[in-house]
C-alpha cells in the first residue's frame, strides 16, 4: 500500500522524478525508499553509518532533497551559496547510478569515516563519472559530510 511520503513543508523534492516509498531506492540499494534513504530525508531517523549518509546524500540529489543536503553537511564547511549549488546540481544533473567502492571506519561506535564511490551520471549529452573519496565526521552525534577528493571522467 502506498502511503504518501512524510515531508517537512520545506523539503524541496522534484515531482518528477520522486519515487515513492515503495519503489526502489535511488541510491540503488535493494531496499524501497521508503525502507532506505526516506527517513533520513524526512528526519525521522538518522544515518546510523557515514556509508548510509553517503547513500542518503547520493539519494538526496536525484530527489532534491536540497534542504537534507545541507543539513548533513559538517556546519563549519558550510558555504553561504551551499543551498543553491545544491540546487543547481540537482536541476542540471540527472544521477543514473551509484557504486560504493570502499569504506573506512564511519562505523556506528566511530567518530569518522571515509567512503570511496562512483556515482554515474548525464549532463546535458555528457555521460561521466564522478569518483570521490569523502570525508564524513559525526556533529552532535549525527553524521555529515565534510569534504573530497574528486576525480570526474567523462565516459564519452
Ligand atoms: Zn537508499
């Protein structure tokens, strides 16, 4: 059964491409969304591991979930113009594709962790992929990402 997706008045999801939360996840895990990335996005949970935050993330910009992309970001590297760089990557990028390619601590006892993933994605006729070891440390307890180092490779 269907049940629409508990959204806070301010989440900023593009209808469009949406899923529900019973549909697969985007982040590509073999969970629905609902089972997976939705209640992070909503805040009715939080990531338990920097690799689930990674997973969420990832998610959050196929769905727009622009304000979650902030809130998870570490508030001391939090540029001012953040909210519209997000915004902006999720209206030109469409993200087909998501590989965790490796972890390092991020654990729920830890304090920090890196994630190493390939995320697949179009721009405009562009099919590239964005390689990215991440940074992720815990603030007051909950997970966000901090920083990375990244390499874009455009695939054809
Ligand atoms: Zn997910």
């Amino acid at each position: 059964m269907a049940r629409p997706p508990v959204l806070k008045a301010n989440v900023s999801f593009d209808l469009k491409t949406m899923p529900t939360s019973d549909t697969a996840c985007p982040c590509g895990s073999s969970h629905t969304y609902g089972e997976c990335c939705e209640p992070y996005h909503t805040e009715a949970a939080q990531a338990p591991t920097a690799v689930a935050l990674m997973r969420s993330r990832y998610c959050a910009y196929v769905v727009g979930a622009i304000d979650y992309l902030v809130a998870t970001t570490l508030p001391a590297v939090r540029r001012t113009d953040l909210w519209i760089d997000y915004q902006n990557t999720h209206k030109t990028i469409e993200w087909i594709g998501l590989e965790i390619l490796n972890t390092w601590q991020g654990g729920e006892g830890d304090k920090t962790g890196k994630v190493e993933f390939r995320a697949t994605y179009i721009q405009g006729d562009r099919r590239a992929v964005h390689h990215e070891h991440s940074r992720f440390r815990r603030h007051s307890g909950a997970w966000c990402y901090v920083d990375g180092v990244i390499t874009d490779t455009a695939t054809r």
